[in-house]
C-alpha cells in the first residue's frame, strides 16, 4: 500500500510517500513558503534524483495540488495515478485530551481537532488545513491523524496539573500536554530492539534535541512526565523559545515595556531561548563557533543549555526511581557530539559512565555512547517520526 505523510506547517507541507508495510521511502519533497514570495517546491526521487520548482502557490490545497501532480508525473513521479494511494496520515500537534492514540480522520474527529485550535494556535490551524485540502482532493482515500500529544495522555495528574485554580483546568483544560510524542515513542521502542530489551521493561529517559526541544520521562513504555507543558514554550531552552521561565517574570516584563499579550507570545516564542541569550542565532553549530572564539554570551547560552537538560535527567531519574536508559535524538542530539558529552558530565551518581571516546565525532548513527559496564545506557537514536505516521497510518487502514 503507498501511504503518503503530510506534515503542513504555517507556510510549508513536508511530505513523504512510503511503501508499506516495508515502509521504503519512494519520494519525499518540500513545499516552501507557501502565500508568500519566493514559494517552491523541492521534490526527491528514490533514485536520488531532484526536481525544483518555483511559482505562486496560495495555500495549502494548492501546494497538495502541485505534490499530487508531480506524484503522478511520467517522468518525475512515483505513482502511475492517484488510485495507488491508499491512505494519508496526517501530523497533528495538538489533540488535547481527546485522543491518546492515532485516529481514522472522520467529520467528528475534524470537529475535535477544530475545537483544540486555541490549545495550538500556530500549528493545529495549518494541519487542518492539510486535513481540509485531502478530504476535497481525494475524498475517497482514507485519512488518519497522528497526535503529538497523544503518547503523553499516560501521564498521572500529578505530573500533568499545574498549581492554579482546579477549575481554570476544568473550564479551560489548562495542564500539560506534552508534545514529540511521535519522536520519543519511536526512538524508545528502537533503543529497546537494538539493546533486544522491551521497552515495557524499561525506565528511558529521552532527550528530543533540535531547535524545539522536549525531554520525556517513560516508565515501562508508558510516558509520566515531559518537559513541555500546555504550549512547546515550557521546559529546555530551545533555538528561540525561553523555556521554563517564571511567570511573574514574564509579567513583570508585560508591565514595563508596556507590550500586548501576542507581542509577549511572539517574544517567548521567537525571539528567547539561544538566539536571545546568545545574541549570535538560533543555531547550535553558529553559537558554538562564537563560543569557541571567545563570545562570552555565546559559551554563557551554552552553559544555560548544557545545565536544563542534565537538570531534567536528574529530575526524571528522581521521579521514576532511577533509569535503565538515556536516549539522545532530533537534529542536535544526533549529531552535537559537544552537547552530549557536557550533558552526560557530572551523572554518575546514576551510574551513568560515559564513554567519550565512542561520543566523539559520531553523527546521526545508532550507537551505545556509555562504557560497556555503564549500569545506565546512553544511546543515539535518529527519530524518524514520518515513519511512525506512516506505519500507524497504515495498521488504522488495515484493520
């Protein structure tokens, strides 16, 4: 069965189109800057090959539209017409506490997801609009969608409530949410074959690295905490998000430059986190290099970066009575072989004995990163959450 995966963001749609259950990737391509100038299409073949294209592309719908066609193209396509496609699993970030598994998208489900907008505000609008542009395209071709909250419905009250007023969660639904579900569920259940132990036997701790970042405590395959909460601002500091920060802090800010409350969003969200302490950018490799050239607010960023994760894994150690295993994976913690070693320093009172030499120079490969007799494992596992999108897509379809 071909199964193509759309991931819709503001003004992009990733794609993919698998081959399933072998789940060999046949084509996957990028529509940018979608609404805007400059919009293009950047298409890769199973062979290698590489197709560009550049023009007007007004919405979502309409960049679906130019992915089906070059889909189906004689020369550049992978499909000999749209009745191969047999299903589309969509990537939804926020389904609230609505869902805590992946669903066949119906008018009800679309209808919840609808309801979830305020929860996800950025990003759950663009998914929809995915979601929207299949069911007018190829109303006839199954559609499911793949929560990034949905691995954390696991959690207890106690990790997801926040301290203010029980009934803002009752009226409002304000609590952790948690997001990279897709990312933490599948590098956990990978670790577990490659080491050949369950994951259900297992206390993992996960470290989603990339310019968003999340941290996920799972016990015994099941997650009970994760550093973002209600929105992806909370937790580490990430590329441009501030991370946790007190909220009398961000009043105080509020109140002094006299700002609106989507100034604030834009300010926490986009303009924090790396690139607001560093000065330098959001981009690890960039902040490096100026630290490394005496950039004192560069190495200061780093050290900020360095010492939230090492603090979230002594928590999450804390909060599951030790662990069995430490994952690193997303674009940084597969390949910052510098941001590894100086978050794995200092954690041998957990057992953890790191093995620098096996760190060193390894990018975006599999590989046990701790001694041999290390009690706590470390691990780089690339996260592949296409392919959790396709294969869960296509176990909803054939059953």
């Amino acid at each position: 069965m071909k199964v193509i995966v759309l991931n819709c963001g503001s003004s992009s749609i990733k794609y993919q189109l698998f081959d399933m259950p072998s789940a060999e990737v046949l084509a996957k391509g990028l529509v940018d800057k979608i609404g805007l100038k400059g919009a293009s299409i950047k298409h890769t073949k199973l062979n290698g090959d590489v197709l560009k294209l550049e023009g007007e592309i007004l919405d979502h719908q309409a960049g679906i539209e130019h992915v089906l066609a070059i889909l189906t193209h004689s020369e550049h396509g992978s499909l000999k017409n749209l009745s191969e496609l047999g299903a589309v699993g969509h990537r939804v970030v926020h389904a609230g506490e609505k869902y805590n598994g992946s669903v066949a998208i119906t008018n009800e489900v679309i209808k919840a997801l609808e309801e979830c907008v305020d929860l996800a505000p950025l990003h759950n609008p663009p998914n929809l609009e995915g979601i929207y542009a299949i069911t007018k395209l190829l109303p006839e071709v199954p559609q499911v969608g793949v929560f990034d909250t949905a691995f954390h419905q696991t959690m207890p009250e106690k990790a997801y409530l926040y301290g203010i007023p029980y009934s803002l969660y009752e009226k409002y639904k304000v609590r952790r949410y948690g997001f990279h579900g897709s990312s933490h569920r599948f590098v956990s259940k990978r670790a577990g074959e490659i080491l050949g132990m369950p994951m259900d036997e297992l206390k993992i701790i996960s470290c989603h690295l990339g310019n968003g970042a999340s941290i996920a405590a799972i016990d015994k395959g099941k997650s009970v905490d994760t550093s973002m909460g209600m929105t992806p601002v909370e937790g580490l500091v990430m590329g441009t998000r501030c991370g946790d920060v007190d909220a009398g802090a961000v009043l105080y800010i509020a109140d002094k430059e006299e700002t609106s409350i989507p100034f604030t969003n834009t300010l926490l969200n986009k303009h924090s986190g790396m690139l607001g302490l560093s000065g330098v950018s959001s981009d690890m490799r960039d902040i490096e290099t100026a630290a490394a050239e005496g950039n004192h607010r560069a190495q200061v960023a780093l050290d900020i970066y360095h010492y939230r994760i090492r603090k979230y894994i002594g928590a999450y150690a804390a909060a599951m009575g030790g662990a069995d295993l430490l994952i690193f994976t997303g674009g940084v913690g597969e390949n910052g072989w510098e941001t590894r070693q100086e978050c794995c320093m200092n954690l041998g009172f957990m057992g953890l004995d790191f093995d620098i030499e096996k760190n060193t120079k390894l990018r975006g490969k599999e590989a046990i990163i701790s001694k041999d007799n290390s009690r706590v494992k470390v691990m780089v596992v690339p996260t592949n959450e296409e392919l959790v999108i396709a294969q869960d897509t296509f176990e909803i379809v054939t059953t």
